[in-house]
C-alpha cells in the first residue's frame, strides 16, 4: 500500500543501438559495489532504444531499488530517474512515504527476505512474496525523524568509511610501486644506469643482465602424480602450501579426478595460466603438486632466483608485455602460449642483489599488509557499528522522539 513494484528487464546485448546511452540501468552487482544508502550511476547504461526495446521500466528519484537475485537484499534510494534489469526490483512510493525510512529497514531484512527466495538454481524473490513482506512500522513523523537521524549518523560513518578504504587502495599502489622499483632498478639509488633495450623494462643498473626467458627457463612435461596434492595459483599469490585447493588440505587423493591428467611441479619452477597469465596469474612453486593441464610449467635452467623473476612479471608493465605476447581474438580467450612467452626479455640482477630485493619486498609487503590487514579491520567494525545503529534506530530501540 505504500509501494508500487516495478520489474526490471535487460536489453538484448548483441544490439549495439540498445547500449552506452544515458539512462540509468542498475544491477545487483551495481548495488553490491555500494557504500552509501544512495544511487545514481551504474557501471552499463542504455539508450532510449534500449529501453524501449525490453520489458524495463524508468522509475523516479525517491524509488527504493532492491537486488531479487544473486543476492537478494541488496538495495539503494535511486538519487536520479533510472531503470534496472531483472535482477532487481524498484518500490516506487505513494504520496507521503518515507522512502529512506523503509529503505532502511529493509536494509536490515536480509535474512527475511531471503528465506521467501524460490528456486533451484538460484534463489529468487518474487513480485508477489515482496508485496506481502510485512514491515512494523512508526507513524509517519518518526520516520522521518529516524530517516533523518540515520541519514545523518551513516554519512558520517560513510564518510569514515570511504578514506580508510581510500587509504587501502594508497596502500596497495605503494606496494606496487615499491615492488617494480625494486624489481627493475634495483636498491642501490647511486648505482650507474643503462638502457635495456627493452621497452617495457626501461633503464636498469649497468651490470645487469638482459635475458630471454629461454635462457633461463625450459618447459617442463612432467606426468601427474596421483600422490601429490592439486595446488592453485591466484592472481595476487604465489603457488605455495596455502594454496591448496579445499579437498585437498589434508593430502587426500580425489577418487573422481585422474590426475595423471595434471602437470607435476617441484620448487623452483615457475607456473602460469596460459588463460589467465596477462591478468598476473604467476607463481613460484614452492611445493611438489600438481597444477592443472592449462598451465605451462617453466624449470629453471640457471642460477637465479624464480621469486625474483615472479615479482618481476607481475608488474604492470610486464603483464602489459605479455598480453602483446598472447594470441586470441578476445581477452577472455587470449592464451600465452611457451613458444611466445620463451621469446620475452627479462633483466636479471646478480644472485646477492635477487635475494637482497627479495629481502626488501618480504620485509616491506610485510608492513604494508599488515597496515592493510588493522585498516581494513577498522572499516569491519564501522560497518558493523553503522548497521546496529540503522538496527536500533528503526525498531525503536533508540526513542528520537524527542530529537528535533
């Protein structure tokens, strides 16, 4: 009674007309990216032919936009007249409701929302099981009395919020930055410089070397060992212990996978995702496993340092070098292949200089991700702090009845 629900839909993507307009069209991913109870961009918009062209409809300012699916309870106040695909559905208020009021409140009706989700798939919120949720409500001053208080004191904390999230995402440039300095100038700021000959490296310390990957590394074919534990790589991580796949945390061999399929990999040896290897996806193995088929696996054929080589490879430029290097007609089909990656240049340090940069970089990640880890500990308990006061503010456990 308070509400008109609106669904969303999504227009045919293969339409270029239909897409990169100026509406509005929000998503449950968008909603989820949020830091604020507010909305007014989303990260894809549509044009008027995109609109007109599906079942979604335009929804003025003031509308609550709620996430249906994959989550469900995802929400925002729209700051602007927008649509949404169907992942989400959009209150639109009646004369003199309290928008914010009720967007709050149902910011805290996750659990209940998703216990009427239907579905096999996934779960998913109907039209009609959102229409008969039933909210307890204050009289219309007290909304707006909470809506007030609660736009107040979680901008406040939002505010908090964003430069400590701010500060992280300083943290982590530094921590790149420090890392390619390292990697590529070495730590020795006297030190006489040459020009590598490589573009992507730049100048590096005179008695450096300049290598191709060949020269150091040679593929390895190694059968898998069903005794041996399947290991991952992630884009930020090497491969080590801690990147054991889940089922096999405790060693145990998977009777439903033959693993004579999977490549073996010994310390030392560097392994990439041949799919994933310009987006970083590199790892010095530090442990015997085994890694899937669509990684190559490099053993070193010198003496040097494989973590040294890791770092090196995960800098921007770097990945920007091997995405020249890789083969495919679209990024999610790229492939970097051993016969191109073999033929890229590297600088190479002598061995007391790798494990002197190695040192650092241990040393100074180190720092900075535990900087990292209490900073974003402290944006844990504000969000925790904002949600128990949007708790206690709409179910009446702070009376602000009296608050002007």
């Amino acid at each position: 009674r308070n509400f008109k629900i609106v669904g969303g839909s999504t227009p045919k993507s293969e339409q270029e007309a239909y897409w990169d307009g100026e509406i509005v069209w929000v998503t449950p991913s968008d909603l989820s990216k949020l830091s604020s109870i507010g909305i007014s961009n989303s990260q894809r918009k549509i044009t008027t032919e995109g609109l007109v062209s599906c079942g979604t409809t335009l929804v003025p300012s003031g509308s609550i936009v709620l996430s249906t699916r994959a989550p469900i309870g995802s929400l925002a106040i729209a700051e602007t007249e927008l649509c949404t695909n169907q992942g989400c559905k959009s209150l639109v208020p009646f004369a003199d409701t309290q928008s914010h009021f009720y967007g709050y409140l149902l910011s805290i009706s996750t659990g209940e929302l998703n216990i009427r989700g239907k579905g096999t798939t996934f779960l998913e919120l109907s039209g009609d099981e959102l229409r008969t949720f039933k909210l307890g409500v204050p009289p219309k001053t007290e909304q707006q009395t909470i809506a007030a208080f609660l736009d107040r004191e979680t901008a406040r904390i939002d505010s908090l919020i964003a430069k400590k999230t701010r500060f992280i995402e300083l943290l982590v440039k530094k921590r790149q930055a420090l890392i390619t300095h390292a990697v590529t100038k070495g730590l020795n700021p006297k030190a006489k410089m040459k020009d590598s000959g490589v573009e992507w490296i730049g100048d590096v310390p005179a008695h450096w070397q300049i290598r191709r990957v060949a020269t150091l590394f040679r593929e390895a074919i190694r059968p898998g060992d069903p005794d041996l534990p399947i290991l991952s790589i992630s884009i930020h991580d090497g491969i080590t212990d801690d990147e054991l796949a889940p089922e096999d945390r405790d060693r145990r061999v998977s009777q439903i996978e033959d693993r004579t399929k999977y490549k073996r990999v010994a310390p030392g040896d560097l392994a990439y995702n041949m799919m994933r290897a310009w987006q970083g996806a590199f790892g010095a193995v530090t442990v015997d496993g085994l890694v899937s088929p669509a990684y190559v696996v490099a053993e070193p054929a010198d003496d040097f340092r494989t973590a040294y080589i890791e770092h090196l490879l995960r800098t921007s430029s770097a990945i920007e070098e091997m995405r020249r290097y890789s083969r495919g007609i679209a990024d999610f089909r790229m492939r970097l292949y051993w016969d191109y990656f073999r033929d890229l240049k590297v600088c190479l340090p002598p061995e007391d200089e790798q494990n002197a940069i190695l040192d650092l970089i241990s040393a100074e990640t180190r720092r900075i991700d535990l900087l990292t880890v209490k900073t974003q500990y402290s944006i844990d308990l504000l969000k925790e702090r904002r949600s128990a006061f949007i708790t206690a503010a709409v179910t009446g456990q702070i009376d602000l009845r009296e608050v002007a």
